[in-house]
C-alpha cells in the first residue's frame, strides 16, 4: 500500500477525508480544494501525523464554484502526475459538491482507477466499481472498523482544526467521595448552597481578585460530613478537625509569592494556574461532583473509549473551552454538559452553546448529552429543543438503567 497515491475532494467536514487516508496508508496524496476547503487539507495532515501517518501531500486549488469540466481536468492531471511517479492512483469521490464529484468518478471511469465513497455508517468503504482493483489495494478488506477503534481525542481534535485537547482529570479518585453525596441529596444540596451565590463561601464579595486577598481563606474552616470527609482526596480539602476542612494547600506557596510584591514573570498565567485547583474543589463540592457520576456511568457503559474529565480544548487563538466530559464512540466525538438543575432561562441559551461546540470539536459525527441529576421541564420547551439540535437529556433515573447512553 506505500505505492498509492489517493486523490480526494476535501470536504468542510474532516472525517470523509481523514479516515481513508489512515486506512489505506498512501505515500501520495492530491487534495482538491474550493475557497471555503483550502485550510482543511492541512488540518488533515495535522491529524493524519498524530495517528502516526505521514504523507506528501499536494493541493490543487480550484475556484470558488468548481464545475464538472474543472474537476474532470484536475483529476485527470493527479493521476497522470502518479503515473508518471510510478503511484497506483486511485479515488475518494466522498467530499466536494456534487459537480465534483460527478467530474471525478467519470475520470474514474474512464481511466479505470478504483474510486470509493466513504460509508461511515457501515464503518467502511464503498466501491464505485470503475476498476476491480480496490479490495486488493486495501488489503482485502474495505472495513474501516480497525482504524476507528485506533482514534483519539487529540486526533479528532486536530482534524476539526484545533490546536489541542488536554488529557483532562483522573475521575476516579473522586468517585468514592461523588458516589456518597448522590446517596446523600440533602447533604448535597446543603454543600451546593455553602459554595455557590452570595450567601456561599466568599460571601457577597464572591472570590478574591488578587492573591492576598486568597490567603485568608486558607486558615478559614468550614464543614463537611464525616462521612464525605473521610472520602475526599487530599487535592479537594485538608481535614482540620471532625466535620472540618480546609481550602487544598497545594498551590498556596504560588499564591504568597505572587502577593509578595516582587516582580514575577508571567504573573497573570501563574496567577491563574495558582487559583485553578481551589476553584476546582470548590466547584467540585458545589456540584462538579454529579461529573464524576457520569463518567463512571460512560466508564460503565463500556461503549465509549477516551473518557476525558475537565479537559481543555485549545483554538488556534489560544483560547481554552473546558468541557465536562468527551469521550468517541466509534466514529464519533461524545460530549456530555452536567448541570445542577435546568433553569429554562438559563438551559435553552446553553443548548444552542453546547450544540456549536461538540460541532466545532468534532464535525457533524457528534453525540452530544446534557446531564441533569432532577430535570424538570413542566411546559416541554428544553426537551423540544433539545430534540431538535439532537442532544439527548439524561437525568440520575437515565443512570441508573442497563443502557443509559443507548442512542
């Protein structure tokens, strides 16, 4: 299979375009681009070399609105190009307009090259029966089955032009500690009330703004249940006392060198990264935990590969969207939101957030989740637009059934 050159119309989506490259291995490949395409191939390449697949790629430019004659010509010229290298050129007809793609399996047939469309819902590729010679050239299997299963986040992610996904949270030290508060909704709830709005933790001030202003709250008690408490890992509290603890000391070295005064380079990142993980046991203990719920229960379910907790997905800009929990299925990106409860005017907004997000990460072949531990929807209006952008609403009862994510 090194001897292939693969001839492609790259599509605005990266899955038909990636995923016969990491199948069929070719040494070569012509990328067919329009305006709206031509930075697709080579996030396409990007993804293609963290799954361990290198390539020489080239672009062929067309115009904005390619006709059948454009990509006909263009067509034929990658292939008599890989003839003339000695490359057994052969077609994925899959992306593109349809002028194009009529254009490109017509020199397909003319030429007597194999050509494909890539069937993702059978998990493999279709013969466009313009030459016998496909099932040779891939091994004698046209299944897809193998390279899906070898997929990962940091692929997906790349191929949907991102800079980066962050490996996230081990969530299983936390279970034991999640696992107690879901058995215990009035201890829950009372914990939710003491870290969260202006009666919380910090009081109507909310969080400190600057580092002094943190340390403070480090000699500062406040209670949990024994029965929690005995269940944390050390990052989330420090016991003090029965029924006591105390802000995680981890980063409070940081957070006194940068309140010393002295310069410090890069104040405002180390500011951040000092504060992060007492924000995320404050978060946890208000909530976050029903998080680790739903990761056991995907864990569980043992149809999803690559769980992540809290990870960070890194654009081009350099900004991070943290997501609660990703996770692929198959050939698809999972993405499930938790939140406490399902305030209308607050979860309609965040449907329509969540919907441009799991398509941003991963395409169009997305499964996406909004978990609430007691949902509530009296009129029917979150659950009708939830259906209509296609994510599913699973509550603690979803969880606690044989197949909780069954599509």
């Amino acid at each position: 299979m090194s001897k292939l050159c693969l001839i492609q119309l790259v599509s605005e989506q990266a899955m038909p375009n990636l995923l016969p490259i990491l199948r069929l291995r070719p040494k070569r490949v012509y990328s067919l681009t329009s305006d709206s395409t031509a930075d697709r191939s080579a996030k396409i390449v990007s993804a293609a070399a963290k799954a361990g697949t290198f390539f020489e790629n080239e672009n062929i430019r067309l115009s904005p609105m390619p006709t059948l004659q454009e990509t006909s010509r263009a067509v034929l010229r990658a292939v008599h190009s890989a003839r003339e290298s000695g490359l057994v050129p052969l077609l994925n007809f899959t992306g593109g307009t349809k002028l194009m793609s009529i254009g490109a399996f017509q020199v397909a047939a003319q030429e007597a090259i194999p050509s494909f469309y890539l069937n993702t819902r059978d998990e493999c590729l279709d013969d466009g029966n313009t030459a016998p010679d496909l099932a040779r050239l891939a091994g004698g299997d046209l299944s897809i089955a193998s390279v899906a299963e070898s997929l990962n986040l940091d692929i997906m992610v790349a191929a949907n032009g991102h800079k980066s996904v962050s490996s996230g949270r081990h969530w299983q030290p936390f279970f034991p500690a999640a696992a107690w508060l879901q058995k215990h909704p009035i201890e829950a709830n009372a914990l939710a009330r003491t870290f969260s709005g202006k009666t919380g933790f910090f009081g109507p001030q909310g969080e400190p703004r600057k580092p002094e202003g943190w340390l403070p709250w480090f000699e500062r008690p406040f209670s949990i249940p024994e029965g929690l408490l005995e269940r944390l890992p050390h990052e989330v509290v420090r016991k003090a006392a029965p029924n006591q603890a105390l802000l995680p000391d981890t980063t409070l070295s940081s957070l006194q060198t940068l309140a010393s005064g002295e310069y410090v380079e890069n104040f405002k990142e180390r500011y951040f990264e000092a504060i992060a993980p007492v924000q995320a046991s404050l978060a946890f203990l208000g909530g976050a935990w029903f998080e680790v719920i739903v990761a056991d229960a995907m864990h569980r379910a043992g149809r999803f590969r690559d769980v992540r907790w809290s990870a960070k997905v890194e654009q081009q800009s350099g900004a991070e969207l943290e997501e609660d929990l990703l996770a692929l299925d198959g050939l698809q990106t999972v993405c499930v939101s938790c939140k406490s409860s399902a305030e209308k005017s607050r979860t309609l907004p965040h449907l329509e957030e969540l919907h441009a997000r799991v398509n941003a990460i991963g395409g169009r072949m997305n499964r996406c989740y909004l978990a609430v531990p007691d949902f509530r929807d009296p009129s029917g209006h979150i659950r009708s637009r939830a259906k209509t952008l296609g994510i599913r609403i699973l509550t603690t009862a979803d969880l606690d059934t044989a197949t909780p994510f069954a599509q």
